[in-house]
C-alpha cells in the first residue's frame, strides 16, 4: 500500500486551506478533496482494486484523511464566520454617548398668526368666520359687487383670469355675495372673511401678487355708521395697543356707500411723527363703507329694510406694521432666517417684542 500519495494529499490540502480566507472558497476547496470527482473520493474508488487483506488498513488511511480535511474545513469555517461576525459588529456598533438626533419645531408664520388674532377679536363680537373659492366667477368676484363688466372701477384691480368668466378672486369679497345671496334676503349677517387674494402686479417691498385679505360684513335692521367707526376702533385697541384712536377720510369703493379709509393712531411714536406713520401720527390699515344699496339689492335684501357695514383689511399689511417688517416679499418667500423670528417661546409668549 502506497500511502506516500496520502501524505502529498494532506500537505497539499494543509497549504491549500492556509491561503483561504472566505466561506465560498473554503467551500471550493472542499469540493476538491471530498467532492463526487474529489482526490480523496477518488483514492476511495481505488480500494476495488485492493486485496482483501490490504482493504482495511487503506480504508483506516483514507478514512482518516477525509476526517482530517473535514474537521480542518469545519475549523476554518468557524474561524470565518467568527471574523465576519466581528466585523459586523464593529461597523454596526452604537456610540450611545452621540447626542441624539434634534426635531425643528416649526413656528407660525406671521400672517397665519395675525389673522387668527383678527379672528379671535371677531368671534368675540360674534361674528362667524366664512371661507369661499380662490377661483371664482366674474360674477361673485365683480358683478354682485356693484361691479359691471363696464365699470371703470374694475381697472383698480388687475385680474389674473382663467377664461372670460373665471378669475382668481381679486378680493375675498365674493365670500360675502355668496353668503348674501345664500341668507336669502332675510336674515340678519354677521361675519368675516379671511383668505388668499390674487392681483397682476409687479412683486416689490410692498406689492405681492399674492395676498391675504379679512373683510367683514354687517348687515341687519338699524345698522349705522356709528357701529362701524365703535367696531373698527375697538379692534385697533385690540389688535395695535388700548391707547390707538382712529380716524375716517371719506374714500370711494363700488360696493358701499358712504365709503372710508380708517386711519389708526400711530403706535410707535404716538401721534408725534416717524417713519412708520411718514411723520403724519396717522396709519392708514383698511377701508370700509356702508353696504351699496345695490349690493344688497341683488342679494335679495331690501334696502330700505335692511342696512349694513363692510371693511376689509389686509393681513399682510398688519404683519408689517405689528413685527416691523419693510419688505412684503419675506412674508412669501419661505425664508426660514425670516420665519424663525417668529417661533413662540415654550410658555406661550413671543419671541419678538410685541408691541
Ligand atoms: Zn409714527
């Protein structure tokens, strides 16, 4: 028995399986040796041609060979899969001493904020808060309104249309048309209208194509003049400080009748003059009017019946004066440098100085 080509065997196989550094070619290696067409297999397959008397003792030899290379590819295999289970740990290790991950509390936006101010001050008054169409009819946004096609006053506002007869409403005063024509003619009305108002007009530090609008409207028996100049003075109380006084010019708007611009008190140098007021002491902050006889007559309300008061203001505009802020363009353009002014304190309270 030749058991010279069992030892060349396993020297080859020693040195084969030290060059070996992963599962799959461990596994190669394997199937070199102990495989169907494998050099061990195949001294296997000569013991036919053996005697009975040299059978056994090869049998033992190739036998312990095969067990030899099976425990050394067992070995190796658990040598492996322990390298790479370290590896693995080591990349995946967790540093619980890292500081942990920070969420941005959102703020906000200052517009959001003084419209729900203005709407807290209505509801308090009793008013209901009434939403309508950013895309609306020519006739809710202009003809209900006093406003035939015709009409010279329609030129005051530059309309983004869609077709001849759907516009991006250019005030939220269509809200109110519809909620007129809605009551019927009959009941009393008492709301306000807070929303996105659109305009063709060039974008600069006081121009935006895109605006925010509150407009209000009363209508019952026995409204007067006198309840809208005591509404509109409480709200500047409310709203820019318990010392603001106001003041109406005599204006002209379509849909009411007399119509005002309201002037409140300037809050920054109290009537003395600076650059918020241009020197004047006076603010101008929105217009109003008694409603147009006509508007309340395509409504369905009887003019002689009913009467009622109108004012719309811009958000926009209030954000500005309130927080000092001289470009309009920031209220739209997403700056967080801008909008992360206006985060609130965990109590509550403003970060920016209210005034
Ligand atoms: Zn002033």
């Amino acid at each position: 028995m030749d058991t010279s080509q069992m030892s060349r065997i396993q020297d080859d196989f020693d040195a084969s399986l030290k060059t070996v550094e992963d599962a799959r070619s461990l596994q190669d290696l394997k199937v070199r040796y102990l495989g169907k067409k494998g050099e061990v297999t195949g001294l296997m397959k000569e013991m036919r041609n053996l005697s009975n008397e040299e059978r056994p003792a090869y049998g033992q030899k190739v036998n312990e060979l095969r067990q030899h290379i099976d425990a050394a590819v067992e070995e190796k295999r658990a040598e492996i899969e322990a390298a790479a289970l370290e590896e693995r740990l080591k990349s995946e290790t967790i540093d619980v001493t890292l500081p942990g991950r920070t969420f941005n509390i959102g703020s906000q936006h200052p517009i959001s904020r003084i419209i729900e101010d203005i709407e807290d001050f209505f509801l308090g008054l009793g008013y209901e808060i009434q939403e309508g169409y950013e895309v609306e009819t020519d006739y809710y946004n202009f003809e209900a309104l006093n406003l035939p096609k015709s009409h010279p006053a329609r030129d005051m506002q530059d309309t983004f249309y869609i077709s001849e007869e759907i516009l991006l409403r250019t005030h939220t005063s269509p809200v109110q048309a519809r909620v007129l024509e809605a009551r019927g003619g009959k009941e009393a009305v008492k709301i306000i209208c807070p929303g996105k108002v659109y305009r063709r007009d060039s974008d600069d530090a006081t121009h935006s194509h895109q605006f925010t609008q509150i407009e209000g409207l009363v209508i019952d028996k026995n409204i007067h003049m006198s309840d809208l100049k005591g509404t509109l003075e409480l709200f500047a109380k409310e709203i820019f400080g318990g010392e603001r006084e106001i003041r109406l010019r005599p204006s002209f708007f379509p849909f009411t009748e007399p119509s005002v611009e309201v002037d409140i008190s300037c809050f920054k140098c109290k009537g003395a003059g600076c650059s918020v007021c241009k020197k004047s002491g006076w603010i101008e902050i929105l217009g109003a009017g008694m409603v147009h006889p006509n508007v309340l007559r395509m409504a369905g309300y009887d003019p002689d019946e009913y009467s009622g008061f109108a004012f719309g203001m811009g958000p926009d505009r209030v954000a500005m004066l309130k927080y000092g802020i001289e470009d309009i363009r920031h209220l739209y353009t997403n700056d967080l440098r801008f909008i992360n002014q206006f985060k609130q304190t965990e109590d509550g309270g403003e970060t920016l100085e209210s005034l």
